[in-house]
C-alpha cells in the first residue's frame, strides 16, 4: 500500500507522469502557468548566452568566411530569439510557451546542423549538439511528452541533415547517433522522474493546505474568528487586557429539576433547541459565546475587537433572550424560564489549552456577572450599577435594590 501522499499508477500515468485525473492535471498545469512563462523567458536568455559565448571559438577555429559565420551566429541566431523572447509578451503564446520552446529548438537543430556545413566544421564540434538536449529535458520548462517529442524530433532532423549534408563519416555519424540515443533516453528518465516529484509536490502541498483550512475552519468554531486567525499566522500565547467589556451570564431556571425528569437524550435535545436560539439571537446582536457550562451561557461584548457600543449591544441581546426563552416549550409541558445578569468592566481574556483549545475571560468583571445571574429573579435581567451608568440614557432601568455580593460586599443592582 503506497505511503500518505505518495501518488501511485491509479494517481499518476506510468508511462507519461501525467495525472490519471484530467481536472487534476488542468489544476497542476494552471498553478505552474506563471513560472513556466518565466523560466520560458530565462531560457531564451540562457539561449542568446549560450549561443554568443561560441563566437571567440569560431574566430579562432573558422577563419575563412569569419563574417559570414558570425553575421549567422550573433545576427541571425539573436534576431530570431530575441523576437521569440518579444512572443512571449503576447497573451495567447504566453500562455502555450510550448509551442515557442518547441519552434526555437527545431530552428537552432536547423541552424545548427548549416552552421557546422558552411564552417566546414570537425566532428567533434558537430557533436557539441548534444548539450541542446540537455537544455530540451533539464532547462526549458516543457511537460514529459513534448518535451520526448521535441528531443527525438531533433535527434531524427539533425542526423538527417548531417547524413544528407555529408558532414560525418559513417563511423562518426554511428558513434553521433549513440550520443544523441543515450542523452535523449537519459533526459527521458530524469524528466520523468521529476515530473512524477513536482506532481507529487502538488499533491502534497494540496492536502497541506486542505489541513489547514479544516484546521482553521475547527478554529473558527471554537475560537473568535480574530483569535483563530491570529492562531493559523503562528501567534502562540493570546492574552489581551480589554478596559471597557460587557459580560452575560444566563441559564435555565429550574433545570436540575427538569432535567432529572427527562431521559438523557431529551435533556440534550432540549439544550440544543434552546442554545440554538440563542446563538440565532448571538448572530444578530454580533456578540461573542465564550462557552456554555450545563445550563449556564456565557457571552461578551467588547472583545475580542473592542466596541464602544458593548453595554447597549449586550442590552439588546438580553431582552431579545428575554422575549425568546418564554416561546420555547419544555418537554414535559410549560415554558422555558431563565435568568439573565450581566456586567460591565476589565478583564483578560485569551486562549488557553494545547490540545483543546478553549477562550476564555477572566476578572472580577466576569465574577460580578456570574453573581448578578445567579441572585437574579426568573424571567427578569440584572445589571450592576456599572452598566446602568452605561444604558440609563438609552433604557429603561428600575431599581431592585441591595444584593450582597460575594467578594464585593452588597451591591447596587
């Protein structure tokens, strides 16, 4: 069984190392587009290099007929590349480089094969063909099957050239036709092999980011979409200070009592019916749910991006689950009842756990909350002093009066 991420013959073609998979295939092709367009472009560059570095070799090796030879070389040859380079510039050609790569190499062979008669040219020389081949299947970014095509196509074309031109004896024309034999099977094994490698790249870089994004999608549902977001960019340690945060606290009044009545598939059924229209209620006021514990629903405002509108947001969001909690129906008959406190003030919030991650808050702040729910009245909400502070201009308040606190003392509520 071949290992994760190891495509085998039913991924990849065995003998052309294309995807079996022609939307795979167009994806793989469609993400090496640009770099294919430049290597393209450096190799017609590498090409002119290459072609110009021959110059001093032919003034010193082919002194009659000098000009001719190097009008040929650095006139012709760098006209016709220089114009291919200008081709690739064109949108369409640009995107089917093949096609130019594939022209230039036969016109080069061509060239090649002339150039060497009109020079009169010694053997080992004409020879010196074979490096173009290397450029066929290890430089010019051609896919396994033109590229195989365009280097046999070279080897049939030059070697009828030279046989036809008389520049090679037979002994020197057999052992030319073995060279152009082993370098076009070697370039044939090397490039499929890193066909295969950058297919197999592809993939695996594929499932990397599939990975990711589910990693990151799991985040979301468990994190603020800002802290998950800081978690995927590499952030390890998420701890914020917040001055000015709205804290609420509901739960189900009762729901020991309900709950020791129901069988346990009805107790969940009932707290995923009740959280979901709450998280309905979340979505609209654009809170944040920090956690639910049992019965109990823990939500903020303010955090983890700071917002100046957090008590009044927090407000609306209670009286909306005030509204709410009387229209859903308990399973042994009558209507759900909760109690709803919040508060306002600093804390820390920030993430915690390594393998589950969980974001939480901590401070007084959170605590007084707790208090103001837990010492609540059943369908009623209570706020501290603090927050009135914040809503009296936009909402209507009454006075309950003094509650004690635990670790405050009596408070005004």
């Amino acid at each position: 069984m071949p290992e994760r991420g190891t495509p085998d013959e039913a991924v990849i073609g065995k003998f052309i190392p294309n995807f079996r998979d022609g939307s795979e295939e167009l994806r793989f092709r469609s993400s090496r587009a640009a770099a294919e367009l430049r290597d393209t472009r450096s190799t017609v560059l590498l090409f002119i290099a290459v072609s110009r570095s021959f110059a001093p070799l032919d003034v010193w090796l082919f002194t009659e007929d000098l000009t001719r030879l190097l009008v040929l070389r650095l006139g012709l040859v760098n006209a016709v590349l220089v114009a291919v380079l200008a081709l690739t510039f064109v949108p369409w050609l640009a995107r089917r480089t093949f096609l130019l790569t594939f022209a230039i190499t036969i016109f080069y062979v061509i060239f090649y094969a002339l150039f060497t008669d009109i020079a009169d040219a010694p053997p080992l020389y004409i020879s010196g063909v074979v490096m173009l081949f290397f450029g066929i299947y290890a430089i010019a970014p051609l896919r396994y099957a033109v590229a195989v095509g365009l280097g046999w196509s070279c080897a049939a074309i030059f070697l009828g050239l030279v046989a036809g031109l008389g520049l090679l004896s037979l002994p020197h024309l057999a052992i030319l036709a073995g060279e152009l034999l082993a370098v076009n099977a070697l370039g044939m094994f090397t490039l499929y092999r890193l066909e295969r490698l950058r297919r197999i790249e592809f993939r695996n870089l594929n499932e990397i980011a599939s990975e990711r994004s589910r990693y990151h999608d799991l985040l979301v549902r468990i994190l603020p979409a800002r802290i998950a977001e800081r978690m995927r960019n590499g952030e390890q340690h998420i701890a914020d200070h917040f001055d000015e945060v709205s804290v609420l606290f509901t739960d189900i009044v009762g729901f020991t009592r309900i709950s020791a009545a129901l069988k346990p598939d009805e107790v969940v059924n009932l707290l995923e019916r009740v959280f979901a229209a709450f998280d309905v209620l979340l979505e609209k006021h654009g809170l944040e749910k920090i956690k639910t514990v049992g019965d109990a629903f823990l939500v903020a405002a303010g955090l983890p991006e700071p917002r100046d509108d957090h008590a009044e947001a927090i407000a609306d969001f209670a009286l909306d689950l005030q509204r709410a909690a009387p229209q859903i129906t308990l399973p042994g008959g009558g209507n759900l009842e909760i109690r709803i406190g919040f508060h306002s003030g600093p804390l820390i919030a920030g993430v915690i756990g390594e393998s589950r991650f969980l974001y939480d808050m901590w401070g007084d702040t959170v605590n007084v909350a707790s208090r103001m729910e837990s010492l609540g009245e059943s369908g009623k909400i209570q706020v501290s002093a603090e927050t009135r502070e914040l809503l009296q201009e936009n909402f209507v308040l009454e006075p309950r009066g003094t509650v004690s606190v635990k670790g405050r003392g009596d408070m005004q509520t």
